[in-house]
C-alpha cells in the first residue's frame, strides 16, 4: 500500500484569469501523471492540489484579489511547465471545504520578503 506523503509546498506559482473568469494555474511539472486531481480551498491564503491520492501540492500565500475566483470556481485548469515549457496540463475538480487538512504552523514563506524582491521570476520556471 502506498502511503500519504506531506504536501510539497510549491515554491512558485502563478494564476491566471481569463476574460470568462476561468482560472488557470501554472506550477512546476511533477515526475508523475496526475489521477483524478482535485483542488480543496477554504476561502484562505492555501489551497492544496491532490494531483495523486498520494500526492499533494501546497499552494500557499494565494493573492486576496484571487481569493473570490477561486472560492467561486468548480474547476481549474493546472498547466505544469519545466524550461519555460508546458509539460502537460489538465482540469482539476474545486472542492470547497471548511478547513485544508495541512498544519499551518509548518507553512513557512520559503524566501525571506527583502530576498523574494531581488529574484528574477523568469528563472524561477528552469
């Protein structure tokens, strides 16, 4: 049987929004398929993607002007990208729960503000 993992927390993200309110998120490619993904969000600052059963993606510090569209949507498109490249992409089923199942207390900022200023984005995707 194979076992949970603790959720990846992604370092970089981006969402995008199209004039029909569709959301689109891009994230780092993962090594394995997606299986049924789904997206839980609480109306917060963290989202968690189940790309897998055993396998999540913590999506934290999620922008308070993108909050509303996710609350509202029933699904979103996820675009993973390696070398500045669309690796695959698929729809990902919303679930709006009460509370995410992650310790939040262990959702640290993975760069310190002042650094987070000085990094250029574009090398963020490599």
């Amino acid at each position: 049987m194979t076992e949970t993992k603790k959720p990846e927390q992604e370092s970089f993200y981006e969402v995008h929004l199209n004039k029909n309110n569709e959301l689109m998120i891009s994230l780092h490619a993962r090594e394995e398929e997606p299986h049924s993904p789904v997206l839980l969000y609480d109306g917060g600052a963290h989202a968690l993607l189940y790309r897998t059963p055993q396998s999540s993606v913590l999506l934290d510090f999620i922008h308070p002007d993108v909050r509303p569209f996710l609350l509202a949507a029933s699904q979103v498109l996820i675009a993973e990208t390696k070398d500045y490249q669309v690796t695959r992409e698929y729809m990902a089923a919303c679930k709006r729960v009460k509370n995410l199942p992650i310790d939040e207390a262990g959702v640290k900022p993975l760069l310190e503000k002042e650094n987070a200023k000085q990094i250029d984005e574009r090398d963020l995707y490599k």
